[in-house]
C-alpha cells in the first residue's frame, strides 16, 4: 500500500510539472499563500477603504454597489456574497482573485511560448517584483492595469495562436473586469497592447503560406468586439448612474472636485481675478485645495465647475520645460523602483538569451517614457500609474519571448544554471519581505497615529518601508475610535488631511465594518462630499453644509492641523459668523476634537 501511494504521488507530481495549466497556478499559489501567510496586507490608498465599506454598507442600511470609482456592475457582480456573509470584505477578496487569475494566465501564457526553464524563471520575476504591489499594498487602480494589460496580451496571443475558446474567453472576461475596476486603465495599458498588436500584424503578412486576410479578420474582429464590449459595459454604468439623479449630481460634482484637488496649485495669486468674479476668495481657495469644500451654498456645483475651468485655462497657458520634467524624473528616482529594475534586468536577460526580439524592449521602454512624460505634462504624478507603467513594459517584453532557436540547443546546461540563479536570487529577495518589520509590537495607543503617519501618508509616493511595515496586528485600542463609538448622541466631522490617510488603517482590510457604522462621523469633505449615503446621515443632524454645521449644538470637528482649523474659522466669520471661534474639546491619541461656538 506505501509503494502504491508513492506512486500515486509521484504520477500526480508529475502531471503537474507535464500541465502548464497547473504549473502556472502552483507557482503563483506558492507566492501568493506565502504573501498571506507571512506580510501584513493593506490598502495602499484610503479610496479602496472607502469603496469596500460602501459596498459593505456601512454608510447605508445594505451593501450599495455604487462605488464611486469602480463600475456599479461590479458592485452588482460582489452583492451576493455580501448577503451571504456581510462579515468579509469580498471587494478585497475580489481583487486579490482577479491579480491571482491575471498573473496565473499571464504565466501559463508563458510557459506555453517559452522552454520551460527560462519560463518558470520570467515567472519568478514578475512575482517578486510586482506581486507585492498587487496582494501586500492592494489598489485598485494597480488591480485594474494587470488585468486589462495581462488578459489583454493572453487574448491577443490566443487569437494569433488559434488557441482554445475557453483561453479566449477567460482572458477577455479578465480584461472587461479590469476595465469594470477601473475603465481608465485601458488607455494606460493600450499603448503597449498596440506595440503586440502591430508586432503581430507584422507576423501575419510574412507568412507566406497562411491566409493572412483570414487571419487578420480573426485577430482583429474579436479585439473591436472586446473594446466594443468594454464601451459598452462603462455606458451602463454611466446611464444607470445617470438615471438617478442624485447620484448623478454626485458624479458631477466628484468631478469638479477632481478637477481642482488634483490639479497641482500655483497659488491664489495666478487666479486671484477670475476666482473673485465667482466669488471665491483667498480663504476660499484655501480650503477647496486642503478637502475643506464642505459647502454645497458657497462650493456649489455651478461654482466648483467653474474654478475648475479657470483652474484648467491656466494650466493650458503654463509651459513644463523639458529641464523641469527631467528633473522631476530624476527626484522621483525610477530606478530604485522594483518595477523599473525588473525591466533593466529582464532586457538585459532578452538581449544576452540571443533572442531575436529583444529589440521590443526599445519600443516597450520609449513607450513607458512617453507615458511618465504625459504624466508630467499633466501634473498627475503618482506611484500607483508609475507602478502601471513598469508593469505594462514588463509583460510587453516578456510577450516576446519564445522557444530558444535551435543554434541554442547545445547550451541548456548553461540555459539551466542561469535560469537557476536567478530565480534562486529573485526567491532569496523575496523571502526578505516575509520578515515583518518588527517594530509594530512598541508601537502604543499614543504614537500608533505618528507611527502609521510617518510611512503611509504619501500614499501617492513609492517607499519600500510599506511592504513590510505591520498595522495589523498587535493594534491598540484607539482612542479617538472609542470616543466616536461610545457617544452616539455626537457627530464628529473628520478632517481630510488629519484622518484620511491614516485612520483606516484601524480596520482590518480582511473583515468589514458594520451596516451603518458611519452614523455619527464622516469625513469633512473627501471623494464622498454629497454621494446620496451621506447626504441622509448629515440630514439627521440638520448637517447638509458642513462647514456651516460645525456650529451646530454636538458637532464637532476632529482636526489636529492648525492652518486648516483656522482657514475654516475664518470661512465661518466671512461667510456666516463674524465671532466664529473653536476651542479645544478633547486630545486623544495625537487627535484634537474641536468645538465651535459663534459668540
């Protein structure tokens, strides 16, 4: 019987190693169990904590799938497993799966196109630098771009290839739900599908001896119709939004929001003129570029529209020299990124293999330069596109590689010992990020904010420390959290730049926060300012213009920056109360709660 079992166990090794289907799920599984088992998961940014506890209903009595950024038919797609267990975060779970999937069939892509050994080693290479972008710092913008570029790429090479239905529509399906999670992605990764695409168009018409006008119409049809299809899907999305007026006024100011928020910001000064003539003045614009446009009577769509018309007029008129992009390039320090090192090494790897493409890496690199520079021009610079980028050029580089030609047969010792360093390297630096940084456990309820402060608050930024950093585990108690839960008679406003980059980091990703837990605080204005949710819940406070309502009998204000509790006095004293004035109602935990009085 012990014979029989070993045997039994050997043959089902084997089918395994012989299965490119199963070898690509076993090592992505390895990576990801071991990510699970060993790394303190988060979210990189505090959009996905607000996106999954509307999902979760925490804002409302029931799970709401309208997620402000991501496609209401996603929000329908993770609905029932809400109703079946409102105790998991399923919109984690959810990105997590679509990563694994679009990593998993991106490396069966690979195992299939490449010998085995160089095949197993590009696998090993994209996870360790790129998976603990996906599963340690999940976000949902980094979430969408892997999906669309990796089932892009796998559905362009299984039409070229003639591959099965079944790969064919998987990896289209991983693509639409890419562009469902965040549809903007898709001109992000398109740039480098069109270098495939023309690569492969190119391949067509040199092979003499096929049809290639058959060929081409099965290459290309299917990709309009999946464009066609990703179109499609983000019009419903915009008409089911649209049908609900409320919602859609909330999409329309969200906007506008955008519009000014993200914009970088050259001072009162540069619009001073027109900014008077819709009435805003200099404390005004203070406010609007800190997340303090809590005022839907002053900050009214009509005028937030407007800034941002003036906002972008002057943009259009201010010339980015070549001398400033290079050097914002230069402080941003790409290759110390993971991402950008994973190219160099794996062009370096394509030109010394003798692989006839390693020339794409020229496109893939230009590519990826002209997008950071767009990103420049536009003065969008954050690490979750740059990330995006280095991840597309990668997977485009990889899609070349193929079976070694046949002058390279003699060499597979040396093909096999390089392929073993590597990856024995990549696997080494890779088991450094299991070593948690263990200074969490000295972490107390007082310096927990000033601890999670000091490496998260630049959520926009890229710093190592993030992977390995712990706010899970061993978390104290958090004062200000008590104070909000145990005085439901209260209402407590939570300033942008004082909570919204670190109070999230509270809750556990994993576990979602009950229906209705934001009934008594929400953010002061935030990506959430007049979504439907939140308008009911300040309404029970008689608190629709926030900035208004800080005067009102049990609101209050948590804000620990003294340049944005005054810039809202001094709103309050030229727009409502000449003798508006705060004092100080408690401190906890590093978190000042303010009271407001007019006289």
């Amino acid at each position: 019987m012990e014979k029989i079992r070993k045997i039994h166990w050997r043959t089902g090794i084997n089918r395994i190693k012989k299965s490119n289907v199963w070898l690509a799920a076993g090592i992505n599984l390895v990576f990801l169990l071991s990510i699970l088992l060993f790394c303190d998961i988060k979210y990189e940014t505090s959009d996905d904590f607000i996106m999954a506890s509307i999902m979760s209903g925490a804002f409302g009595g029931e799970p709401n799938p309208h997620m402000i950024f991501i496609n209401i038919i996603w929000g329908y797609i993770l609905l029932p497993f809400y109703y079946l267990n409102s105790h998991i975060s399923w919109y984690l779970i959810a990105q997590i799966l679509l990563c694994f999937a679009s990593c998993t069939i991106f490396s069966y892509m690979l195992l299939e196109k490449s010998d085995k050994k160089p095949a197993v080693m590009l696998i090993v290479l994209l996870l360790t630098f790129f998976a603990d972008d996906v599963y340690v710092l999940v976000q949902f913008t980094k979430t969408a771009v892997l999906a669309v570029m990796a089932g892009g790429a796998v559905f362009m090479w299984a039409l070229a290839e003639n591959k099965t239905k079944k790969l064919k529509i998987f990896s289209a399906l991983l693509c639409l739900l890419g562009t469902m999670v965040r549809f903007n992605t898709i001109f992000l990764a398109g740039g480098f599908l069109t270098i495939l695409i023309i690569s492969e168009t190119l391949i067509f018409f040199k092979d003499k001896h096929n049809n290639w006008k058959k060929r081409l119409l099965g290459f290309f049809l299917p990709g309009f119709l999946l464009i066609g299809a990703a179109v499609g899907i983000r019009q419903i999305d915009q008409a089911i939004y649209n049908s609900d007026e409320e919602y859609k006024y909330f999409r329309e100011y969200n906007a506008a929001r955008a519009a000014i928020v993200d914009a970088s910001d050259y001072g009162y000064e540069a619009y001073r003129e027109e900014l008077e003539k819709i009435g805003i003045s200099e404390n005004d614009y203070l406010l609007l570029r800190s997340w303090n446009f809590a005022d839907n009577e002053v900050f009214s769509l009509e005028v937030m529209e407007k800034a941002a018309q003036i906002i972008s007029d002057y943009k259009e008129n201010v010339e980015i020299s070549k001398e400033a992009i290079l050097e914002g390039m230069q402080e941003r320090q790409y290759f110390n990124y993971p991402g950008c090192i994973a190219f160099v090494i794996l062009f370096v790897l394509t030109a010394a293999w003798g692989n006839k493409y390693f020339w794409a890496g020229l496109p893939a690199a230009g590519m990826g330069v002209l997008y950071l520079i767009y990103f420049f021009v536009i003065e969008r610079v954050v690490y979750r596109t740059e990330f995006g980028i280095f991840l597309c050029m990668f997977l485009c580089l990889c899609f070349f590689w193929g079976k070694n030609p046949e002058g390279r047969k003699g060499h597979n010792v040396e093909i096999t010992r390089i392929c073993a360093i590597i990856t024995l390297v990549c696997v080494i630096m890779q088991s450094v990020l299991y070593i948690p940084d263990r200074s969490y456990l000295d972490v107390t309820e007082e310096s927990r904010k000033d601890y999670i402060e000091e490496t998260f608050f630049e959520s926009w930024n890229y710093d190592a420390r993030k992977y390995r950093k712990v706010v899970n585990k061993n978390v104290p108690a958090n004062g200000l959290i008590e104070e909000i839960e145990s005085n439901k008679q209260n209402f407590y406003f939570l300033d942008f730049q004082t909570t919204m980059q670190t109070l999230y980091y509270e809750w556990n990703p994993f576990y979602t926060l009950p229906e209705e837990y934001f009934q008594n605080s929400l953010y002061f204005a935030s990506i959430m300012t007049n979504y439907p949710e939140c308008i009911e819940i300040l309404s029970g406070y008689h608190a629709e213009q926030p900035l208004k309502a800080l005067a009102n009998e049990n609101v209050y204000l948590v804000d620990s920056d003294t340049r944005t509790l005054q810039w809202k006095i001094t709103y309050l004293q030229e727009h409502y109360y000449p003798d508006a004035r705060a004092e100080l109602y408690k401190e906890i935990d590093g978190y000042q709660i303010w009271k407001v009085y007019t006289e």
